[in-house]
C-alpha cells in the first residue's frame, strides 16, 4: 500500500514540475540590438525572446493584401533530429504571417521548384538582380528567405528522469537557444533587407530527444519543448519586425486585360478590393539596372490615369476608366498603385 502511495506521489511532483517549467519558459522580453543601411542592404538584429503566440505587435491592414512568398531556410547549425530545422523554420513562418490575416501567403512547397532553379538559398549570395523576375514567377511582392545559424541546447541533470514518449521527465533543466537570419526582397524594387532574431526558452521537469519517432516540427511534442518555444519566440518576433516593412510598403497590382471600356486587374475578394476603390495606373518601361552590379535600381514609368473598381470577383475585380491624359491607352501589364 505504501508503494502505491509512494508511486502516486511521485507522478503528482512530476506533473507539477513539467507545468512549472511550462510556465516558466513563457517569460519573455523583447530588445533591439540595432539596424544599419549596408549599401542598400538594410540590416539589423533582434535579441530576447517573446511571448509565445503573440503578434500584436503588427499594425492594422491598410489597402489591399500583399503577396509573401516564404522560401526554404537552410539549416547551417549541426542539429540532427526527426525533422529539417530549416525547413520547419520556414513552415512554421509561413503558417505564422498567415494567421495574421493580413497577408496572401505562399509556402515553401508551392515555390521550391522556383528558388531551386535561381539559387536563392545559395550561402551569403546576394539574390536582388534577381528578386524581380522571380517574384513575377511567383506573383508575390515579397520573398522571404534565410537561415538558422545558431542552435545551442544544455540540460543540467540532477537525476531520477522517467520516460513518456519522446521526453525524459525528471529533475532537470533545459535551456535552447535559437538564431536565424532573415532575407526580405521586395520584388518589384529589388532592396533587400535582413534581419538577424534570437529565440531563448528554458523548461524545468522536461528534456526532448528530438530523434524519437513520436517527433516532427509543428506538433505537439516539439511546441512542448525547449526548442519549440525558442523556434516560435524567434518566428513572433520575425513576424512583428518582417510584417510591419511589409504593411508599410506600396502595394503594387497589374492589369491583366483591357478589354473595351472593361479594365480586369489581378486584384479581388482574396486582397480586400472593394467596387468604388480607385487605383492610379502607370507604364512602365525600361528597367534601369546598375551596370556593374547588374541590381535593379528603377524603372522608367509614364503616368497614364485612374480607374475604378465596378465588379469584385475572389482573384479579379473590373474596373473602368475614371480620368486617362489624352492619348493614353491602358495595356496588360501596367502597374497599379493607391494614391
């Protein structure tokens, strides 16, 4: 009887320090080490850790959804489990702005064929004279793309684990520690901007053997863990920092056909256009790309007029001519921006 009592207790304490160290790995804080300008290369990096789950720190949606494409990220760290920590890195984030509901996202597995053949995830490659003609590819007006650089994970062990699938649950501490770089590229301007974050998480009661089977990024098992929390504080904080330049930037949109006095855009329910929105339409012509370098530095562009929305389908809307200059004709390609 006294066995049994002695058993029950000990499961009870057990339990007790799993949730503890739950709670305690939420703590959270949030600093900016810095941001610089590298020669049209915008840089800066993020330390700390956040809340797991929030993203409040994102402004309101103004003007219709923009496009993001989330690449593959490379794994340049020597973890070895169950599941690719870039990949899932990349997963994780796309599944993030997503829920966000601010932006139209485009996961790894639908553009991997695309960024394969360019290259993108090429080590330390600048991918600007590039990004343009990818993103039309893609029909996104942003990319993102990186790598985790840094994975560090300790457990301090005083004894007494007992195992339940896929965690040893004992006395102990676990701390992991997460880095990744971030690469943003707007594709319509060619500017890239990276952004290095940091995510730090400590458990009491719990350690993770990620090479057990019952393992995969995303599930319930790894958000548990000490590197699942560090994964999503830095995934939290590369939404804020990635998804506020993306809300703030110019959205840009494209006439797919003129027909008659009937102008079709690549814009409908999906990016929140609405029958009476006004657009400003422009020509564009010859890019103006640096002749050594080969980056994309403007287009020449031809202002034409406005046209109005009318008809709103989920990908389309129709729109018709508002106020054109004299002689001027909208064409398939020309761009659309709010003004």
């Amino acid at each position: 009887m006294w066995r049994f009592f002695y058993t029950r207790t000990l499961l009870v304490l057990l339990i007790g320090m799993v949730a503890l160290g739950v709670a305690c790995s939420r703590a959270a804080a949030l600093s900016v080490i810095g941001e610089e300008d590298t020669g049209g290369r915008k840089t800066g990096t993020i330390k700390g850790h956040v809340e797991e789950g929030d993203e409040s720190g994102l402004p309101p949606l103004k003007g219709p959804k923009k496009t993001v494409a989330v690449g593959a990220f490379e794994n340049k760290t020597d973890f070895k489990g169950q599941f690719h920590l870039g990949e899932g890195f990349s997963d994780m984030m796309a599944s993030a702005l997503d829920r966000t509901e601010r932006f139209i996202v485009i996961n790894r597995s639908a553009i991997e064929d695309v960024l394969e053949e360019q290259d993108f995830a090429a080590s330390d490659r600048t991918v600007t004279s590039t990004a343009a003609t990818t993103g039309k590819l893609l029909n996104a007006q942003f990319l993102i793309i990186g790598a985790v650089t840094e994975y560090e994970e300790t457990t301090q062990d005083t004894g007494g684990a007992v195992r339940i699938k896929g965690f040893d649950v004992g006395a102990r501490v676990t701390k992991s520690h997460i880095a990744v770089v971030l690469r943003m590229i707007d594709t319509t301007s060619g500017e890239e901007f990276t952004q290095r974050v940091e995510g730090s998480a400590q458990t009491t009661g719990v350690a993770a053997d990620y090479n057990d089977a019952d393992w995969g990024i995303g599930g319930q098992h790894f958000q548990k863990s000490p590197l699942g929390r560090a994964v999503q504080n830095a995934i939290d904080q590369g939404v804020v920092l990635l998804g506020t330049r993306i809300l703030d930037a110019k959205w840009e949109g494209k006439v797919v056909m003129a027909n008659g006095d009937k102008i079709y855009i690549n814009a409908g329910e999906r990016e929140g256009i609405q029958v009476g929105d006004t657009f400003t339409v422009y020509h564009r012509g010859e890019e103006l790309r640096d002749p050594d370098t080969g980056e994309l530095l403007d287009f020449i562009e031809e202002k034409l007029g406005t046209i109005s929305v009318v008809t709103v389908k989920e990908k389309v809307s129709i729109c018709i001519e508002e106020e054109l200059k004299e002689g001027a004709e909208i064409e398939k390609g020309d761009v659309l921006r709010i003004e």
